[in-house]
C-alpha cells in the first residue's frame, strides 16, 4: 500500500479548492469514459487553454490520469494521432492533520476477522500476524527503515543513537478509545517492518512519551 508524500496528499487536497479546477475534475470524474480537453472545456463553458492548464495541474497532483487514444468515431488511416484523454485516477487522495492512517488499520483489522473466521484462532492473534506481514511487505519495499517510518507516517526523528522516535501516532484517534488493541497491532506493525529491514524485533521498544507513538525504534546493536 504505497501512500504519496504527506505534503503531496496536502497540496492534492488543496488543488480542489480552486473552484475551476473542481469543476473539470468533477466533470472527468463523472465521464463513463476517458474525456478530452475539447470536451471538457465545452462542457464546463471554458476556454481551451485554461481548461488544459487545469486539467494537467490535476494530473499533476494526482487527482486524474492521462490516456492517449483516438476519440471516438475516429479510427483507420488518415483519422490522426492519438489525442490527450483523461479519466479520473484510479486510487484515492486523503490527507489529515496530522498525518494519519486510518485506511491500514481497517485493512489489517478486516484481514484478520477474515483470517479469525476462516479458522486462523483468536482475532487478536490474527491482528498481530496481519500487521506484521504488512510492516515486513511495506519495509522490505521501502528500503530502509527511515523511508517506511516516513511513509506510514510516523515522522521519525533521529534519536541520536541510531534509532528513531516516533513523535506521530498514524492510528492516534483508535489508539485513544482502543488502546491494548491498537498498540498491539502497532507493535506487530512495528516489529514486521524492522524484520523487514533485516534487523532483530527487538529495535521495538515500548515509550511513554506525551505526543508520541507508543513505541520507538531502538538503535541497532
């Protein structure tokens, strides 16, 4: 589950503000097809070349995808090169203040009811193994623990001995009403990722820190 930058989720978001650019992004999104420009701008009452600065700082940001193709109706010898189309992107832009990770915690905990009711034992241990595949897959695919800890979200601070602090909690509203649960699962999160750099679980450590996450990334021994 890669997640754009939190400062490019931010800047996505607030792409949207710009009531033009809300208008053509609406109108592609809607489309049951790939649109051109032409299009779109006629139908958004637009100029041409307004329309396409728009459309491309969407593309841009993230929020549509390009496709090259002829339009409909045109096909065969002499019907021209294949025009610029765009279509809404397929996955979704979200972006919270602080950064947050709400949409991995419902997937690891709908993966682990599953795996519960398919006979994998207790829920909770299912939690523990789901979040611990994901921290492995997500780590081994970033390339190193810094990258992963920024990614998910954590705003890793260097602690000066070759470990992190996590002052970021990505499930702090959960881990508040939730917290054995969450905490939990954050652990084994933790714990896959550093498995998943090829270092001991033991570089996760439990901290009480106000503000922080409930656990830290020890330095490496």
């Amino acid at each position: 589950m890669y997640r754009l930058p939190w400062a490019d989720r931010i800047a996505a978001v607030a792409s949207l503000t710009d009531a033009k650019r809300l208008q053509l992004f609406e109108l592609v999104a809607a489309a049951p097809r790939p649109v051109g420009r032409d299009e779109v701008a006629e139908s958004a009452g637009m100029a041409r070349s307004t329309a396409s600065f728009h459309l491309d700082r969407l593309v841009q940001d993230g929020l549509l995808a390009v496709e090259f193709h002829k339009p409909p109706g045109k096909a065969g010898p002499g019907s021209g090169r294949p025009a610029k189309m765009y279509r809404r992107a397929g996955g979704e832009v979200g972006a919270s203040v602080p950064d947050r990770n709400y949409d991995l915690a419902g997937e690891l905990m709908a993966a682990a009811i599953e795996a519960s009711q398919a006979g994998s034992g207790p829920v909770g241990e299912a939690l523990r193994a789901a979040a611990f595949r994901k921290g492995r897959e997500l780590a081994a695919a970033a390339g190193s623990m810094g990258e992963f800890l920024a990614q998910a979200g954590y705003r890793p601070q260097d602690d000066g001995d070759g470990g992190y602090l996590l002052p970021n909690c990505p499930f702090h509203r959960l881990s508040s009403q939730h917290a054995s649960v969450v905490c939990d699962m954050n652990g084994a999160f933790l714990r896959g990722a550093v498995a998943g750099c090829g270092d001991p679980e033991d570089r996760v450590a439990p901290v009480d820190l106000p503000g922080h996450c409930c656990a830290r990334i020890t330095g490496a021994s």
